[in-house]
C-alpha cells in the first residue's frame, strides 16, 4: 500500500511538472512566433518607411505599427519632446486633432512620476494621475476634446543615443481592458525596433539634406532646384498659371573677398540669404543658391511689381543691416526676371538665359549711373 501510495505520488509529481513543462514550453514557443510576427510586419514596412519623407510621416507610421501589432489597444498618439522642453503631439489615433495644439511639461506626461522616462509601463490609473500632476488648463482642454477616461495605457519613451526623444501611448477605452505583462514586453521589442528605424532614417534625412542644400548657406542648391522647377513647370502648365523666376548676383563680391578675406566673404553670403529669407514667403517662394555668389528665386502666385517689391525691400534690409559689425561693407545685388507663362513652353535654360540678360542688365544700369 505505501509503495503504490509512493508509486501513484511520484508519477503524480512528475506529471504535473511534464504539464508545467509543457506549458512553458507552450508560453515561449507563442512568445518567439510573437516576436517572428514583429520582425516580419517591420519587413513588410520597410518600403513603406522608406518612402517615408518626413518624421511626422514616420511617427505616424511608428504608431500605425505598435496599434497593429498589440491586440487590445483602440487609439493612440506620438509626443516628441522639443526646443522648448515640452512634449507635443504630433500624431493621434482616436482622438480629436485639436490634441496636436497642446504640449505638455515634462511633469504631466505619466512615464515621469513613474521612472523618470527610463523604462515602458502599463498605466491603470490616468484619472488619478491627471488630477495629480496635470495643470488645470491642460486637463480641461482634454476634458473638452473627449480625450480623458482612458481605462488602460501602454506607454513607452523613445531614446536616440541616449537621448529621449518622445514617447509613444497606446490606450483603450473599453471598460475592462488591462494591458498585460506580455503587452508590456512586446511593446518594449516594438519600441526597439521603432528606435532603429527612427536613428535609419535620420540618418538618412542628414544625409538627403547634404546632397539637396547648399553646405555655406543652408538653402536649396542648384541640382534640387532645377528638379524642383520641372516639377512647378508640370503644375503652371495644368493649372494655367503664371510663374516668375528671378536670378541675382551679389555686386563686387570679388572686391570682397580681396579686401576682406573668404571668411568675410562666407558671411557676407550667409548675410544675404538670411535677409533674402526674411522678404520672401515661405509657403510660395523657392530659393537657392546656384553658384558662389549667385542665386535664383522662384515666385509663385506673384506678379512682376510684387517679385520687384520683393527684391527691392531685400536690397533696402540689406542697406541697413550690418554684417557682424563690418560696418564698411556694403552688400548690394543685381537681379534679372522672367515671366513664365503656361502656354510658351520655355525649357529651364531659356528661362535662366533670359533672366540672366536682365540681370546683366540691371548690373550695366547701376555701372552707368555710378559713373
């Protein structure tokens, strides 16, 4: 009797550890085909991410991905901590657009109070959290927004070289759903991958910047903006509008590098690019640097008197600004237009050919009447 008593035990104990084994094995082999299904939704982005041109385009694909890849969550939103020391939402799922308005301090955003944004966390309790550490104005926008009275939150910082970025919220509204313990880590394999795609494609928008902007000034070069005049060309002639192209030499910019030296000659094209972007409209005008001291302006839903007042105003400015406290150097340029019509067909050389004549032009006429 002792000995089956014995016998049906130990088979009893070796039983429940196989079933426990079992499981084990069970819970790991769903984890690693939860993780194989994370890396294989990131290959399956890859091209969407590379066609990706701006970070708000990212972070909304960021976003998109952790929503999609975790079962319960129903909205959704991407801050990013800028200049200023707040972070802004730049992207929402679920809620009003209006919460792209608001920022919030560092003290109002939950990972603070709970570990100083050093690790993800599953939240539980927002209403309390919101009562307690988010100013008054802040929560009542929320309350009027519909964006309070989350149930459950995955919340989880993103880093850059050691350096936080953002954070991402996956929430629910649904009254009963708690995010779990295995939510939480794969939000945080999520998070790792989100981080190595964010550092790719900065680096890759560094490096786009390089090629399309002009090293000195910091504006277009001439390689992007002849694209991007072939594109405006396209749009003028199916929209049958009119565009204005303007190029502009500096006067005497060689007297100014002999007597000054190119440093001083650096930043006196920086001075006239910076006076330059403070006439132009920035929603409409196309601006570049072309070649050492010349450069071209594109003017869209303008005219010929609004380009010239344009221009003019930016040769007054230049007059009465000063350059780092060079007070003899005076900055002056010569500028040559072309009107643009849809319906003549002019390829881009003739178009720079004919603004370069009137340019010469200019440049003759104040010669002659300094003589």
């Amino acid at each position: 009797m002792d000995t089956d008593f014995i016998l049906y035990f130990v088979i009893g104990v070796l039983t429940i550890l196989v079933i426990k084994e079992y499981y084990k094995i069970k819970k790991l082999r769903e984890k690693l085909l939860t993780l194989q299904k994370v890396n294989d939704h990131f290959y399956l982005i890859g091209n969407q991410i590379n066609k990706v041109t701006s970070k708000e385009d990212l972070y909304s694909v960021m976003l998109d991905t952790a929503i999609d890849l975790i079962p319960e969550p129903n909205k959704g939103s991407v801050l990013i901590l800028e200049e200023d020391g707040k972070f802004h939402f730049k992207v929402v799922r679920g809620f009003s657009e209006e919460l792209k308005n608001l920022s919030l301090s560092r003290e109002e955003v939950f990972l603070h109070e709970t570990n100083n944004f050093s690790d993800s966390v599953i939240i539980t309790n927002s209403p309390e959290f919101d009562e307690q550490f988010m100013g008054c104005n802040n929560r009542g926008k929320l309350q009027q927004i519909g964006a309070l009275g989350i149930k459950s939150t995955l919340s989880t910082p993103i880093y850059l070289d050691d350096e936080l970025v953002g954070v991402i919220n996956i929430d629910s509204d649904e009254e009963g759903t708690i995010f779990t313990k295995d939510d939480l880590e794969l939000m945080k394999h999520i998070r790792n991958q989100l981080q190595l795609v964010l550092k790719n494609f900065i680096i890759q928008d560094e490096l786009r910047y390089m090629v399309n902007h002009d090293y000195l000034t910091g504006i277009y070069n001439k390689r992007i903006f002849n694209n991007i005049l072939k594109i405006e060309l396209e749009e003028m002639k199916k929209n049958h509008t009119k565009l204005f192209l303007a190029t502009i030499d500096i006067d005497d910019f060689k007297k100014i590098n002999d007597n000054y030296g190119h440093m001083i000659g650096d930043k006196t094209l920086q001075h006239f690019t910076k006076v330059l972007r403070k006439n132009l409209n920035r929603n409409n005008d196309i601006y570049a640097r072309v070649s050492g001291d010349e450069f071209v302006v594109l003017f869209k839903d303008s005219s010929d008197e609004k380009v010239r007042k344009v221009l003019n105003n930016t040769r007054k400015m230049l007059n009465e600004e000063v350059i780092d406290n060079i007070e003899d150097i005076n900055v002056n340029f010569s500028y040559g237009i072309c009107e643009i019509d849809y319906d003549k067909n002019l390829c881009i050389n003739e178009i720079f050919n004919i603004a370069d004549k009137n340019m010469y032009k200019d440049k003759k006429r104040k010669g002659d009447m300094r003589m």
